[in-house]
C-alpha cells in the first residue's frame, strides 16, 4: 500500500507502528482506574495502548 504526503510530509514506516489508531473517540475501557479513554491503538488484531489523543 502506498502513502499520499500531506502537508509535504512523507511518512516512514516504524518497527511495531499500530494498523490502526482511533482518535477522538469515547472509549469505554472497563477499566475502574480508567473508565475512559479518547484514543487507542491496533495491531496485528490487538489493542496496543490506550490513552489520550495527546498520548
């Protein structure tokens, strides 16, 4: 798969990139010390990192 540049910037490909980032989003993690969460990451069929949109 290719990339279009945006903005002028090319983007690289990263060891362990997610397939997916959600962002801007109200996530409900099940999680009592963090009930939820605005962003997560996938890869290889896995939640990676839940966190903020700034994380």
């Amino acid at each position: 798969m290719s990339a279009m540049p945006v903005g002028g910037l090319v983007p690289r490909a990263v060891e362990n990139a997610a397939d997916v980032v959600v962002r801007n989003a109200k996530i409900h993690t099940g999680d009592a010390r963090r009930p939820q969460a605005g962003a997560l990451a996938i890869r290889d069929g896995r939640i990676t990192a839940v966190g903020d949109d700034v994380d």
